[in-house]
C-alpha cells in the first residue's frame, strides 16, 4: 500500500506530494464561530485511480469534508490541493475551473424532476460550453449509450425510470464534462443490500471505464469493503484511522475496530467488487 495511505506515512507524503496524489488536504481545520470547529486538522490523500471511503456516523463532518474538497468551501486554515495547485485563496472564477474537475453523484440521482433526461444530463455542458444544441444531444446520447441506456430513456422524465435507471442517468451527468475525480455523496443511502451492490458495481466500473478518481463519502461499511482502495474513519472532525478496509477491521485502532464492529456487518463476508464473491 501507498506510504499516503498509512496513518505513519501520511504526514511526510502530504508535505511532499506526488504526481498521482491527486487531492491532498494538509492540516484542514473549519470553525463556524468560536467553539465550533467542524474540522480538526484533516491530512488526506486521495491517489489517482483509486477509490478512497470517508466512512463515519452521522455528526462525524463527512459533508462538510465533502465541501471542502470539491471547492465549494474554504477552510479556516491549512491547504488543499487539487491536482496538485492549492486552491485555498482562489478567486470564485478560479474556484468554478477547479470545480469542473469534479462530477458528483448525489444520493438518490438527485434529478430535476421537471427536465427531461436529455436535459438534465446535458445541464453541465450548457452550463459551462459553448457548444450547439445538436452537438450537446448527441454527446448525452453517446454517453447514454455507454451507460448502457437506451437512448430513447432521453426522451423521459426522472419519474418514470427505475432507480438503477435514474443512478446511470446521474452518473451520465457527472461524466458529461468528462471530469477525472467522481465525488459519490451516500450513494447507497436508502438502498436495500442487493441495489446497494450494483451501486458499488457501478462505482467500480465507472473506475475502470473511464479511469477516473473516485471519492466516496459513506456510512455503509459493506459497500467500503467491497470498493476501497482506502478507507478513512472521520470521528468528530479527525481522521482517526485509515488503511485498507481490511487494515482498519484488523489494525491497531480500537476505535475503527469498535465502529466496525457495531455496523453489525461481517466483513469477513464481504468481497471486493468483482472477486466473485
């Protein structure tokens, strides 16, 4: 494993980052107002290629982590880099070119519900190009294709897809600007265990198809032992372990042991993605 992906070796990879560590936080700390820091030195590294878990319970700082990372928040003081280039103190114009490096997938698809598949997987790129409608539909429609969706589907509304339907319609939109990090915010909330599995599939073969950077915030440890290159436990605010999944479950914290534990998921049970188990 990466020395990056090591409660030792972080500290020394994050001062010095290399070409593959395509997002590093150094010592991120968020306070809103006196008493309340949300953050609390965060040291992070999340490598090209790789799918990284932040896992923890609900008040843990996993949201705001997110916004973060993704330059829709400023921290109170340390650095992030993003492919390199610390973004902390850009101008909001510099801060929307470094958001499009990122595609989201939100819980549940997050769709608009009064547009049109066509129109909302096509929203990034009237947003943010210049290029003509009929050059815009086909490119929803060849990514529709590679999603493997009808290209009839553009034509619906989010209401009459299935949900694994509308979560490759939310990815189609994520990949439109074709971005090389996937931000996954709970992307199986909600879901019962076999739909969760085919969500974790679907992670993992947006990876590969595309060789993207995947970034999942979670709560399900199931869903992190089947994905995670590395899995981060976010405890109020601090990093208290992280490792590979297995790592955390066996290591020498106690505290991720404990939070596994409780999660009442027997990850000896659990294969990654694509082992066939």
């Amino acid at each position: 494993m990466h020395p990056a992906y090591t409660q030792a070796g972080v500290k020394a990879a994050v001062r010095d980052p290399g070409p593959d560590d395509l997002v590093v936080l150094r010592d991120v700390k968020k306070s809103f107002g006196p008493g309340h820091e949300v953050l609390r030195g965060i040291d992070l590294v999340a490598r090209r290629g790789d799918t990284t878990v932040i896992i923890g319970g609900s008040g843990a700082g996993k949201t705001t982590l997110l916004r973060h990372i993704v330059a829709l928040e400023q921290p109170t003081s340390g650095d992030i880099l993003i492919d390199r280039e610390n973004i902390v103190g850009l101008s909001e114009r510099e801060l929307n070119r470094v958001r499009q490096k990122f595609g989201m997938v939100y819980q549940y698809a997050a769709l608009l519900d009064s547009f049109t598949v066509m129109e909302n997987v096509a929203f990034p790129l009237v947003e943010h190009t210049k290029l003509k409608k009929k050059e815009i539909e086909a490119r929803v429609v060849e990514k529709l294709r590679i999603l493997d969706l009808d290209p009839d589907v553009a034509r619906k509304f989010p209401s009459e897809l299935s949900g694994g339907m509308r979560k490759r319609v939310g990815l189609a939109r994520a990949l439109m600007m074709e971005p090389p990090i996937l931000v996954y915010d709970e992307p199986t909330s909600g879901l019962d265990p076999l739909t969760s599995r085919v969500v974790d599939d679907l992670i993992e073969e947006m990876r590969q198809r595309f060789g993207v950077t995947s970034i999942v915030i979670s709560h399900d440890i199931a869903s992190c032992f089947r994905i995670a290159h590395q899995a981060v436990l976010l405890i109020r605010g601090e990093i208290v372990a992280r490792g590979s999944p297995d790592e955390l479950a066996q290591g020498d914290s106690a505290v991720a042991r404990d939070f596994i534990e409780k999660s009442g998921v027997a990850v000896g049970d659990v294969g990654r993605v694509g082992d066939g188990r």
